[in-house]
C-alpha cells in the first residue's frame, strides 16, 4: 500500500543515478510495484495489523474462504466473492466483492488500490469499512495478482472504468448508491477516472493522493527528480472537471503523500467538496477513523443512517 515507500538509508544520489538507468517500461513498474501471481495458487497469506490469515480461493464455488494457521475458518462478519471480468483492453481481472450479511447496503464502495503488491495486500486497508455495513469491490489493476496483462500507467485508467462497468451489471449494486474510493496511487488516478464516469456514480472519496508523479519525484529528489519522471495527468488539474461530491482525505503525518497535495487538489475541485485531516500514517483512515469516514460518506450522498 505505502506507494512511494523511499529508504531512507539510501542517499537521493545512488536512487538518481538508478533512476537514470532504468527505460521507461522499466521505471513505470518501479512506480506501480506490481505482484503477479500464478494462475494455479490456491491459497496465500494475508498479513493484516494484527493478524495473519491464510486464504482459501473457491474450486466449486466464487466464494473466499479465511483461515488460521491451523486451518480453523474464520467469520469475517461479511462474505467475499472472488469474480472475473474483461477490461476494454481485453485482459481478464480478478477482484473481490465484500457484502455484509444479514444486511442490505445502501452504500457501494469501488476501491481503487495504491500500488505495490495485489489486492490480498490491500484488503486491509479498506475492509474496516465493512463493520458499518457498506458493500466494497476491490480489484486487481492488469499486471497485478490474478489480472492479465501488464502494469502500466494507461492500463490503470482503463481498467478502472472496466470495472465500474462491471459493476453497473450487478443487480446487488443498482439499488445502491455507488462511490469510488481510491487510496494512494488509486486516489491519484481517481481525478482522471472521475470525471470520465461521474454519470454513472454518486461521489467520490480520495485518501492521500498525490498531484502527479512528477511532484512526487520533485519532493524526494529536488529539481532533477521532476525533470526525470514525466506524467501525462496532473490531479489538480484533473479533478476541475469533476462535478460530483468530493471528499478528501489525508492524515497530516502522511509520509508517503505529502499532506500539501491533497489541499492543493482540493483548492482546484468544484463544490460540493469536503476536506477531513486525519493524523497516523498513510492511507489508514478506514482503520483508525472507521466510523467518522463511515458517516462523512453517508452524508455526501444523502444516506443518513450507517448501519453500525
């Protein structure tokens, strides 16, 4: 999850000169951090911030199964449908479907991860969310996990939007009011996203995005990092052509997204916007402000009760 996740031991002149080195494909998947893995896993493990689960993918049926170590099942409090769909670039991606039971939710989240790793990574940083009932998809970008094809920056954009019209197929989606949440890398490439699709969703919620890869190369390496990374999207631009409500998030002691970019995006988004500073690290508001996240997204989109 932690997108720009620099060593710190490692002097700014030893990552320029590797930098220079690396072509463009090369350094496109050092920005995006991909994990793939092989189409015949049927289990791996899930490291959350307090515990270690094992996963159990589906052989007759799609739903996900966790486990201990010793194999005894765990009762997440909600299900997990492992699906696939067809992006319009044609590669097939996995993701997951997170619905409550006993419950039927008013609201669904379309998770959009940061980079590194895959999405049994990632769960962890957006599943808290599932205690007060909303229903969550999360998929894998092409080149990560199970998804087909390569990581690149073009196929990010692309297959957010797949998904979202994958979703809109859903009869378990259409009653409900739907908002992207994008974390990281996600939320940076939320701004571009947005706008495309924001006819077909209610609002959108961003926790600690970035301005552009370029800014971000500017504040580790000052001057000569901007000059070498290039980005074709630029969030505060982006985000103008938004209309939807908007919420931010960003903890100031974020140390990955600096705290600036996410008021600067702001600054540049149409109204009805919303600005919640958080403090802990990156991309941990679902876990440590679970409930005041849960309420903020009810409220941008006229749904007042959040089921607890």
């Amino acid at each position: 999850m932690n997108t720009f996740r620099t060593d710190q031991n490692i002097k700014a002149g030893i990552i320029l000169t590797v930098a220079l080195s690396l072509s463009a494909c090369n350094l496109t998947k050092q920005v995006l951090g991909p994990v793939k893995l092989s189409p015949i896993t049927q289990e791996f493990t899930v490291k959350t911030f307090t515990d270690t689960f094992v996963v159990h993918l589906p052989t007759n049926n799609q739903q996900i199964v966790f486990t201990t170590n010793r194999n005894d099942t765990i009762d997440l409090g909600f299900t997990i449908e492992n699906v696939y769909f067809k992006s319009k670039n044609g590669n097939m991606l996995n993701g997951w479907f997170l619905k409550p039971k006993n419950q039927t939710p008013e609201i669904t989240l379309l998770h959009f991860h940061g980079s590194g790793n895959f999405l049994g990574d990632h769960y962890k940083y957006i599943s808290p969310l599932m205690k007060n009932s909303f229903q969550i998809f999360m998929f894998d970008y092409s080149g990560f996990g199970f998804s087909q094809g390569e990581a690149t920056r073009e196929n990010v954009v692309t297959d957010a939007v797949s998904a979202l019209d994958y979703l809109k197929t859903r009869e378990d989606v259409r009653e409900t009011k739907l908002v992207i949440y994008g974390q990281s890398l996600g939320a940076y490439y939320s701004t571009v996203v947005g706008p495309i699709v924001q006819n077909n969703i209610d609002a959108m919620v961003m926790e600690a995005p970035i301005t552009s890869f370029k800014d971000i190369a500017g504040d580790r390496v000052p001057i000569i990092g901007s000059v070498i990374m290039k980005e074709g999207y630029h969030a505060e631009e982006s985000i103008k052509d938004f209309h939807k409500p908007l919420l931010i998030i960003h903890s100031s002691e974020d140390k990955e997204a600096p705290f600036y970019m996410g008021k600067k995006i702001f600054d540049n988004a149409n109204q009805r916007k919303e600005f919640y500073e958080i403090e802990k690290g990156h991309c941990l508001g679902p876990i440590y402000y679970t409930d005041e996240i849960s309420e903020r997204i009810g409220r941008i989109v006229n749904v007042k009760e959040i089921n607890k």
